[in-house]
C-alpha cells in the first residue's frame, strides 16, 4: 500500500453516486473548509465532473444540501439530489 495519495484519486474514491434509474444522489463527503486545501479542490472538481456527466445522461438536479460533518467541524458534505428530466417533466404537466 503507497503512503501518499494523490488528491485527484483520493477524490474519486470518495464521491459517490447512487441511483435506481430515475433519480439518484451525488454525495460529496469530507470537503475541507480550508480554501487552500488541494483535496477541497479535487472534491469540488470531482463533484462538477459528475453532475455533468449526470446532465449529459439527461439528469437534473433538483436538490442541494450542505452538511456539517460530526467531529472537528473542519469538514462539510455536499448531496446533490438528481431525477431524470422525463419524471421531472411528468411532475410539471
């Protein structure tokens, strides 16, 4: 096992995506709130490239919520709720 890790894969190791086909969440664990931080930057990073993925797919988001991660209170995540555009213009009709 290596010692260091790149901030880039540790980034892809940590956001996840769950979904049953029609709707979904991004969850975005453990962001750093240290500006500075590359892990902060490679999460952010990670996180837009998923969801543009997801739009690509024909996904929208129509949810977002920020928590505050238990412990030191240095960490938040971020779930990105995601439908399908189809069921969200079903809901509209």
């Amino acid at each position: 096992m290596r010692a260091t890790w790149n901030p880039r894969e540790r980034a892809i190791g940590l956001v996840s995506a769950t979904t049953d086909g029609w709707r979904g969440e991004l969850v975005t664990p453990l962001i750093p709130r240290d500006p500075s931080s590359p892990l902060r930057s490679a999460l952010l990073n990670e996180r837009a490239e998923r969801l543009g993925e997801l739009r690509a797919l024909d996904f929208r988001v129509y949810d977002t919520v920020r928590i505050e991660e238990l412990g030191s209170g240095d960490t938040y995540r971020i779930i990105d709720r995601f439908k399908a555009a189809a069921e969200m213009a079903d809901r509209s009709a």
